[in-house]
C-alpha cells in the first residue's frame, strides 16, 4: 500500500478508500446486494490488513446501518488513531422540515447523529454530499468551520457539484480564514468523465485531492458488455440505470476497449480500469466497493499497474460528451 497527503494538508491516506455503501443488511438498505454484518465486518477487516486506513460512509446509506457497521468494525480491528473516517450529509435523513440539507441545524444535528453511530469522538473527513440550492453557501461555510473549531470535524470535503460552484465555495473560505475543503469525492471513470472538464483542473490548481467515486461504474468497468446484468448488484441496481442507461451504447465502445487493454496485459478489467483513474490530475485514492476478498486484491494490484501513453490513448478514444448527473 503507498499512502499520499490529502490534498493541501498534513493528512496521509491509503491510495484507496473503502466505501461502505454494500455494508448493511438488505432489509435496512432495501437492496439485495448489500452485505449482512457478520461479511461486512470480513471485508473491513481484510482491507486493514492489506494496509487500507482511509473509510469512506455517509448518513443516508441505510439510514445510518452502514455508519455503525463500520464504527463497530473498526473499534473491533484497528486503533482510531490510525484510520481515518470520512462520513457526508446531505440527503434526507426522515421526513418534514429541517430534514435534508446543509444548514446550520442540519450540519450540527447531523454531525452528532453520525458521531453517535459510528461511536467516534471525531470525524476525520466530513464531506457535504451535494450542493444545498436552498441554504446560502455562507450558512453552510459557516457552520462546518465550526464543527472543525469544536473539535468534532478534522477536516472538510465536497462532494458532486459543479466547479463554479466548488471554485465560490473555496474562494468564500480563503476570503474568512475558514476552513477550507482539502478532498473533492467526485464521479469520475471511465465512461463518466465530464469532470475533466474544468473540475479536475480546478482541484489541481487549489491544491484539493480528488477521490472520486464509482471508478469502476458500479461495476460495469469490472465485466465484458455481454455481462453486464450478470452480478446481483447489476441485476438489481436502479441507480447504476439511473447514471449509466441513456449511454448504454456509447458506453459499450469504452468497455470493449478496457476489455482489449485487460486481455493484451493478462490482467482483469477491473485493474485497467482503476489504473487509468490513478494517471488523472490531483487523484489520490479511489473509493473503492469491495463485496469479496478479490474486489480487494484487483485494487491493490491497479496500484502497481502503469498503463502506457498508446494504452490509455486507446481507452479514451471510444468516449463522447454525457449529460451531467449527480449535480443536484
């Protein structure tokens, strides 16, 4: 495992970040293929093991049963002081007013909700999951200085939103000798690559990791074109319709090239894929979802994989413009 500073800070992580969305047990998540606890806690573990520190959650997965899953997990395998925790909010948490958001009592209640989950004193990377259109960004800045100031935050993250808007947020900061957002949890691979547009310059000129999420496309990086319903997540997975269905064709181009690049290397798909993610401007670590032991392996030997200039030409060449998703 290779560990890089986060961003513009002093914060070292594993170059990949298990995300815990499968973690919970399907009738909390409402989805056949997440993991019970008892698998959950297996593949939390055996990421320790193999040197992964960086734990990547949010409130709304599950309602909150991933959160304690991993708080449980990791008091159980490893010492607080060598992981770090990254939890969001933004989405709705129940229903009626005050219940979604990023304003001040929605920051500072669920701050403490999710401390109380994962059975933590301190998040070390709380991440706003979306833009809040409804609450002025000053509120929302504000606020998560705060959280940081008592204490109960380490450092800030972003998370989907468009650069004009991550560009203010960052100026407004640096303006109040606030806090500022050192990681950009972004969606980014290989057939979803509108970031390149200004969001990954924008973060490499401000010093801000990005650790995007779905590097692998929920898996459809991961397969041939032929398989791509053939697992239960892709069988049953509405949000991967959600981002990928409309460019199900254009998509398909991309695949068929990771396949050939896979095939010429000997290796599987699922590491050329997230090679190519690791030669992206300010990329620090993947977030990663792992329901095996091989999910696990395929990634860490993507770190040693160096892809060439004609190899990656080639994997960038099938790609066409995509409609932004996940901006609001």
């Amino acid at each position: 495992m290779r560990y890089l500073k986060l961003g513009h800070s002093g914060l070292d992580v594993s170059a990949l970040c298990l995300g815990t969305v499968t973690y919970a047990p399907p009738a909390r998540s409402g989805r056949s293929w997440t993991l019970d606890e008892a698998a959950s806690r297996e593949l939390i573990r055996a990421a320790l093991e193999q040197g992964i520190n960086f734990f990547d959650s949010a409130n709304i997965y599950a309602k909150g049963a991933s959160e304690e899953i991993l708080g449980r997990a990791l008091r159980d395998f490893a010492s607080r002081d060598e992981v770090v925790i990254t939890s969001k909010l933004y989405n709705p948490m129940r229903s009626g007013p005050n219940s979604k958001g990023l304003s001040r009592k929605a920051i500072m209640q669920e701050c403490d909700h999710s401390l109380r989950r994962l059975g933590t004193d301190y998040i070390d990377l709380y991440e706003i999951h979306r833009w809040d259109n409804d609450t002025p960004i000053e509120e929302t800045l504000e606020a998560l200085n705060d959280l940081v100031k008592a204490g109960k935050v380490r450092y800030l993250g972003a998370s989907s939103m468009f650069a004009w808007q991550f560009s203010k947020a960052l100026q407004i900061q640096k303006y109040e000798r606030w806090s500022r957002f050192i990681a950009m949890q972004n969606h980014l691979n290989l057939i979803y690559r509108e970031e390149e547009r200004e969001m990954l310059a924008l973060c490499q000129a401000e010093g801000v990791a990005v650790t995007p999420w779905s590097p692998l496309a929920r898996g459809r990086l991961a397969r041939p074109v032929e398989a791509a319903k053939s697992s239960t997540r892709g069988a049953d997975d509405s949000y991967t319709d959600f981002l990928y269905a409309a460019t199900e064709h254009a998509d398909s181009a991309v695949i068929r090239a990771v396949e050939q690049v896979a095939q010429a290397r000997g290796v599987p798909m699922a590491q050329v894929a997230l090679a190519w993610i690791y030669s992206r401007p300010a990329v620090v670590a993947a977030v990663i979802g792992a329901t095996r032991p091989l999910h696990l392996s395929d990634a860490l030997a993507a770190l040693d994989l160096t892809l060439s200039a004609d190899e990656i030409a080639a994997l960038d060449a099938p790609y066409i413009p995509h409609s932004i998703v996940e901006h609001d």
